[in-house]
C-alpha cells in the first residue's frame, strides 16, 4: 500500500471509531508504516497494556479485600451466633 493510501484508511477508520478494526490495520500494515509511526505505535500499544494491567491489579486488590470483609464478618456471625446459643 502506498503511504497516502494507508494514511487515508487510517482516517476512515478513525472516523468510524472501530478501534478493533484500526488497531487490526495498524498491526496488518506496520511494516509499511514509517518508523516514527511505528515507535509510537508500539509505545501506544505499551502504555495501553500498562494501563490494562494496572487496572486488573487494582480490581484485584479490591476482590481480595472484599473478601477479607466476608471473612470477617462471617467469622463475627459465627461468634454472635455462638454467643447466643450458649447464653
């Protein structure tokens, strides 16, 4: 493809708002992009991934500390119930 052709398919896809389908032409024809594209298409993808990452990690942490709560509160019902059936 000759440079003005992918840079105006870039466009059309932009203006569709498909990001799948851009991100697939970006992969597909990187080769034939120019190098400073290519840098910051890979730094793009990076930070992407980054931000991907943090994001899991942090619901993560959110699940593992919700559940710490259940644990404790089912370990205070567990104790009341105890409590009350004994007194």
């Amino acid at each position: 493809m000759k440079p003005e052709d992918i840079n105006a398919e870039i466009e059309r896809l932009i203006e569709t708002e498909d990001e799948k389908a851009l991100e697939n032409f970006m992969i597909d024809h990187f080769s034939e992009l120019p190098e400073e594209d290519q840098k910051d298409l890979l730094f793009a993808l990076y930070t992407d991934a980054v931000e991907r990452l943090a994001k899991e990690a942090a619901i993560m942490d959110i699940q593992k500390r919700g559940i710490e709560v259940i644990e404790k509160v089912e370990a205070i019902r567990n104790i009341l119930k105890q409590e009350n059936s004994s007194g």
